[in-house]
C-alpha cells in the first residue's frame, strides 16, 4: 500500500527553522567510511553548522574500506571541516559470518560481484597474513591529527540510545555490522532508537546473464547478510529503507562548480576528491533522515533478508502484509519518490555552511 511518508524528526524541519525551545534532533552516523572525499564521507556535512542538528558521533564500520582506515578518513575530514569535537569511534572489523573466503566461494558459484568494498583488492582483501586491516596507511589528504576514542562504536550506540531514548535517529549507510552487534548485546536496544535509516533496496540486483551484482543497492546487505537479517527483525520503531532513491543524483560538472564558489579548506577538499558521474548515495540516505518529507512517496511492507547461501544470498526481500514465510520479517517503510531539486540545494547550502 503506497502512502506518503509522513515521519517527523523531532518536529524539526531543516531550513523551516525551529523554536527557540525545541531540542536539536539527535543523529549518529554508522558507516563504512572511505576516502578522500565522496559519498562515505561527504554526508557529514549536512550534519554540520546546524542549529537544529546535533551529530552525537560517528561510528565506523568495514564495508567499502576497512575500519581502521576508514574511522582515519573520517578524522581527517572532520579536521577538514573544522569540526574536530565531534567523537569517532571504531566498530566492528568483520562481519558476523561472511569471510572473503565465503565470498569468493560465492563468486565460484554464480559470478563475480562488481564491489566487494574492502575486499576488492587480493593484496588488502584480509586473505593474506602480511596484511593487516588495523593497520592504517599514509592517506591521501593526510592522516589526522585528532585522536579516535578508545571506547567501541557498539558500545557508544547502546549509550547514546539509553542516554536520550526514543531521541536519536541512526543513519546507518554501511553494512548494519555494528547495529547487529548493538541488538545483541543490549535487549533493549533497538525499542530505545527512535528512527534507523538504510540504504539497501528490496530487489534482487543482479544481473541475470553474469551473476554480476549490482553495487547500488545491494552491497551493505550482501557484505554482512546475517547482521541485516538480525536488524530487520530486532522489533526497531521505524526503519526507513532508501535504496530505491539513493542513485538518482548524480555528481554532476554543475554540482562541482556550485561546491567550488565557496573559499573554504572543505570545499576545496570536496571538489578536488569529487567521485565525478556517481551517484550521491548517502547524502541521500542522511538528508531524508535529517528532513524526513524529501521523501515523497513511499510504501510499507514486510521485509527479511535471503541468508541461504544461494544467488540471492544477502538480497533483501518483501512480503505482501497478508503473508508469513517463517523466516522472520520486519516491517519497514520503503521510500520510492523524493524531491531531489531540495535535495540538492539542501547538500549545497550545508557545503557552504562550513566555512
């Protein structure tokens, strides 16, 4: 049944402005960071500057990058922006099942998966013993100075949610390693988050003849299966899935010449890192979080992860209301139209907000 999603954060509206008396909405991002510049950490950003925002922390996880290197491009950047108070935290290394062995295997079976994220490469895949993921190489932009904190990402979740229940909004773009972990250790956990916000998108994204699968949609998913499943069905108030519409702006040649109007470190640092003609995933996925009606078409449904180690294995999968697999569903609301003009002068403005 298609409604319009009609989710409130906090009674705040970015860019309505708000009252002198309302707390700022609470956000903590979760993802699998990578760099320099593009869509793992440019979403920080709309994060930023804002009044009626407060970013408790961010909390990094392996998907597109290892986590030791990824929490480091986090760090820089927030240098970059100026914005060294805000906590970094590092969180789970591995998934809770899948290996890059169980990968490949996978890959022996039906084809090659196009983004395998931190394992992409065979000489950083984790398969080799000279390799080692906690260690964190020269970056690019330059290695922060300001220090990760000592404490867990998982840890840090299932404080904050406790600290400020039924207040803080996850935005949660990596693969859903760390929030899996959370839901387990704490019970109470996902009844105490008020919004978890995905990425992934309830089809099968593959292509038929090569077995090939799409990294869109499907990456966060198919990197850690098992921890989506555990997510899916943890009993969280709202989750708000955002595959469907996280592809559809485009880094464009007028997007970069806007960033490159203003004079700060930042956005010198955005334009010359743009990922130019991708698309811009997460800023996606936190824009909506932060103003919940850019979305403007939306459906609910019952939805469960495939975990049988088969084609679809990782793919997210819907249940018409009327019908119970067995396998264990949870309900989520799937965004499938939005407003992506306001989307764009939304990321804009909070570029040029960081001077």
């Amino acid at each position: 049944m298609k409604s319009v999603l009609a989710i409130a954060a906090c009674g705040i509206i970015t860019g309505l402005g708000t009252s002198a008396f309302a707390a700022p909405a609470k956000f903590i991002l979760d993802q699998d960071f990578t760099g320099p510049g593009g869509s793992d950490v440019q979403p920080i950003v709309l994060f930023l500057n804002n009044p009626d925002i407060e970013l408790l922390g961010l909390t990094g996880v392996t998907g597109d990058d290892w986590a030791a290197k990824g929490v480091s491009h986090a760090l820089r950047f927030l240098e970059i922006a100026g914005h060294s108070e805000i906590p970094v935290y590092q969180g789970a290394s591995m998934p809770i099942t899948n290996t890059p062995e169980r990968m490949a295997g996978w890959e022996s079976l039906y084809g090659p998966i196009g983004w395998k994220g931190a394992w992409n490469d065979p000489e950083t895949d984790g398969k080799s013993e000279t390799f080692d993921p906690m260690t964190v190489p020269t970056l690019p932009e330059g290695n922060p100075t300001i220090p990760l904190q000592s404490g867990s990402a998982v840890t840090f979740l299932i404080e904050q949610v406790h600290m400020f229940p039924g207040e803080v909004t996850i935005v949660a773009a990596g693969p859903l390693t760390n929030i899996a972990l959370a839901v387990r250790q704490d019970p109470e956990f996902a009844g105490l988050v008020k919004r978890l916000v995905i990425s992934n998108g309830p089809q099968a994204d593959f292509d038929a003849i090569t077995g090939k699968v799409m990294p869109t949609d499907a990456f966060n998913t198919v990197f850690d299966p098992e921890a989506a499943q555990i997510v899916l069905t943890a009993g969280f108030n709202s989750i708000v899935v955002t595959g469907l519409i996280n592809t559809r702006v485009p880094v464009d040649q007028a997007l970069v010449d806007e960033m490159s109007q203003n004079e700060s470190e930042l956005s010198r640092y955005l334009v010359e890192n743009a990922w130019m003609d991708l698309p811009l995933w997460d800023e996606i996925i936190a824009a909506v979080a932060i103003d919940p009606t850019l979305i403007t078409g939306s459906s609910n449904a019952k939805a469960a992860i495939e975990l049988a180690f088969g084609r679809y294995y990782g793919q997210m999968i819907v249940f018409p209301e009327d019908v119970s697999p067995g396998i264990g569903t949870g309900t989520v609301d799937i965004a499938l139209d939005f407003d992506e003009e306001r989307f764009r002068t939304m990321f804009l403005a909070a570029v040029a907000a960081v001077q």
